[in-house]
C-alpha cells in the first residue's frame, strides 16, 4: 500500500491528470500531501471527473500536448518533478482503429518526449510509464503473460503501448544506467473501473450512462471474457513501484505487471448483470447486433512478480469493485460532492490493509 508519509510534500508530475486513472491518481497523491503538477490536453469527457472534483484549483494544471516536445519540456522543467508517472496516452481500442496515426503519435512519440525531457531533469528520480496488459503479443492461449514475454499488439492501440513499452526499454538501457540517473520502470494493468469514467466505448461508463438516463444497458460482447480491476488497484501498485524505485532503483527499474485475480476474469454478461442487480430500479440489459471490429478475447497477466517484490496485492474483489462502482455513480447522480466521493473510496480502501472486504 502506497506510504502517505513517502509521498508527504514529493513533486510529482502526472501526465494525463484530465483522464480518468489520472484525476483520481491526482486527488489521491494531494490527499497524502504530494505537490502535483499535471500535463494533459483538456479532460477527454464531459463531464469528466477532473472537472467536477475541482481538481483545476488544487493542483498546478497545465494543459499541452506531448507530440509536442517543447510542450512537455516547458511542464517538466517547471514541475521539478523528483517522481514523474506518465499516463497521458489515446487509450480507446476503437478509437484506434478511426485514428492510428494519433495514436501512435501520442502513444509513441509522445512516450519518447517524455523520456527525452525526464533524461534533462536533475531532480528527478523516479519514473512509472503506465501502458498496458494489451502490449503482449496476444496468443489466445490460456496462460497468463508474464514480464518476460514478447510485445505485440493486434489493433493500432495495443501494438503502440507495446512499441511504449519498446521506448520505455530503450531509453532505460540507453541512457538511464548510471547510478546518478533516474530509475524508470513500466506498468501493465488490465481494464479498469470505477466511479468517474464516462469514456465511450467501455463497459462500465456505458452501463452507467444507460442507468442514470433510467435506459437498457447495450452490450456488444456478452461473452468476452477480460481480467478487471478496480481503479484504485493499479493506481495503488504505480504508488508502491514508485516508491521502491526510489529506495531501491537497482532491484526495481524494470517492467511489471498488475492484473486482478484470476477469480476476477469475468465474462462481459456476468458484470453487466450484477450491476443492474446493485442498480436495482428495473434496470435491465440488451444486446447490440452489427459488425464490430476484432477485439481480443482473452488476455491474463501473472502478477507473481509483483506480489513477491513489491508485496502488492489487489484487495477488492470483482463483486466489489462493481459495487464501489455503482455506489460512486449513484451518490454522484444524487448530487453529491464528486471529490469527496472519491476521497471516501480512496480512504476506505487505504484502510484495508492487504484484507478484502
Ligand atoms: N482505462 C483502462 O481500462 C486502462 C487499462 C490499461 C491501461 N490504461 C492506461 O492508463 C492510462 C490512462 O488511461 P485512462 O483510462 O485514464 O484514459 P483517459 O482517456 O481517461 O485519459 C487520458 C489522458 O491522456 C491525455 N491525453 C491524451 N492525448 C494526449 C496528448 N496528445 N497530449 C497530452 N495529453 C493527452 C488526456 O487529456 C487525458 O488526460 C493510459 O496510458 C491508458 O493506456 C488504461
């Protein structure tokens, strides 16, 4: 579990705090007391909860884009940042497929700027670029991918967060190998839920979506089956891997992966149905007929690596996840303040300690 007392008056520099990973990445790092600054482009949703957890005035917000390399120098080199977590990325499998050369540029080149303008930063020390468990060359076998294994990536999303993990490796061999240097590592999570999504195109803000216009929820997959987490889960091993990087940047500059249990790989109809059953209201689900491009169907990382060195564990289970989930939605559409709904998640889980509710 991430160290309140580590991360207690720290500058750190998030890219990508207008997102959802980011702003409650963001709202927790202030919360434990951490200096923020952020670099993204406007929050891609409205309403987003960047906006509407006041985050603009709690942090030093700056809005620019990272295929612009002059962009992100100017953030880093005003930041000071001593930990810099690089979220920032065009994340939509379907997206990619519309537009793969932005892709590539935010997910690639923009990776490269950032390690470009982290390698002129003297006060920094530690890195995390986040990408994704999608970067495996996907097999379609059973086993779970572990560190080791080669990237690939079907469509122009997943193939980009592998050539990010390409870069992320390059730059870490090439130029951060002295011991005065930063020590840089990557992060590979599954899909994420929780309260504050409102992306197109995902399972959960598109259930939520449904729900709160008091409509059926479609579904395009029933039977995809895909490892799901909690929000809080990753964001909490990005902490702790952070936090390792900078005691001990030898043992923990690499690539690691943070995927929910196996209990928790769900097929699609079995998430949409427990949602409606937390909803209750009559809430009810359809499914949408058509052509849909090729998704991958099955994708588990082994997280054995993570959970013998870093002790990093996930805490909430699926039914959980999808309850906390539905809860932050409810409270937010009976008009509660969003920041202090998610301080409440993000308190409520820091008190776990390891246990599952
Ligand atoms: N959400 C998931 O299920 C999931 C799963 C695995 C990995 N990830 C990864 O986590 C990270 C955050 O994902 P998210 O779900 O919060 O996405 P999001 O779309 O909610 O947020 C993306 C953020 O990146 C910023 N951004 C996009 N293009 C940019 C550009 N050219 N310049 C500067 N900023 C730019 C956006 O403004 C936003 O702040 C991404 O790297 C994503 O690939 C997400």
């Amino acid at each position: 579990m991430a160290n309140p007392a580590f991360w207690n008056g720290k500058r750190v520099l998030v890219t990508g705090h207008t997102g959802f990973k980011g702003s409650w990445l963001s709202l927790w790092l202030l919360n434990m007391g951490a200096k923020v600054t952020g670099l993204a482009l406007e929050p891609p949703t409205d309403p987003s909860l960047f906006a509407l957890a006041g985050l603009e005035r709690r942090m030093d917000s700056r809005i620019g884009d990272i295929r612009d390399p002059a962009a992100v120098d100017a953030a880093v080199r005003a930041a000071e940042p001593e930990i810099l977590i690089h979220m920032a990325a065009q994340p939509l499998v379907r997206l990619s497929y519309d537009e793969p050369v932005e892709t590539f540029a935010t997910n690639v080149m923009g990776t490269v700027h950032v390690l470009e303008a982290a390698r002129r930063c003297p006060s920094l020390r530690a890195c995390v670029v986040v990408t994704t468990d999608k970067c495996y060359e996907n097999r379609e076998w059973p086993w779970p991918y572990r560190e080791t294994e080669p990237m690939g990536g079907y469509d122009p999303y997943s193939a980009s967060k592998g050539c990010a993990e390409l870069v992320t490796s390059a730059w870490r061999r090439s130029f951060f190998g002295k011991p005065e240097a930063a020590a840089i590592a990557s992060a590979r999570a599954g899909n994420v839920i929780g309260g504050g999504d409102w992306a197109l195109d995902r399972l959960v803000p598109d259930c939520m979506r449904a729900l709160m216009a008091g409509r059926a929820i479609p579904v395009r997959n029933p039977h995809a089956i895909r490892p799901w987490q909690h929000v809080l889960e990753p964001l909490g091993g990005y902490l702790l891997l952070a936090e390792r990087l900078w005691g001990n940047p030898a043992d923990h500059a690499d690539a690691w992966n943070f995927g929910p249990s196996d209990d928790d790989a769900r097929p699609v109809s079995w998430i949409v149905s427990h949602v409606v059953g937390r909803w209750g209201d009559g809430a009810a689900w359809e499914l949408i007929g058509g052509d849909h491009p090729h998704e991958a169907t099955y994708l588990r990382v082994d997280s054995s690596k993570a959970r013998m060195q870093l002790g990093w564990e996930p805490r909430l289970g699926l039914a959980d996840c999808l309850d906390w989930t539905v809860d932050w939605f409810r409270r937010y559409h009976a008009g509660e303040n969003v920041e202090r709904v998610t301080l409440d998640q993000i308190e409520r889980y820091e008190q776990m300690d390891g246990k599952k509710p």
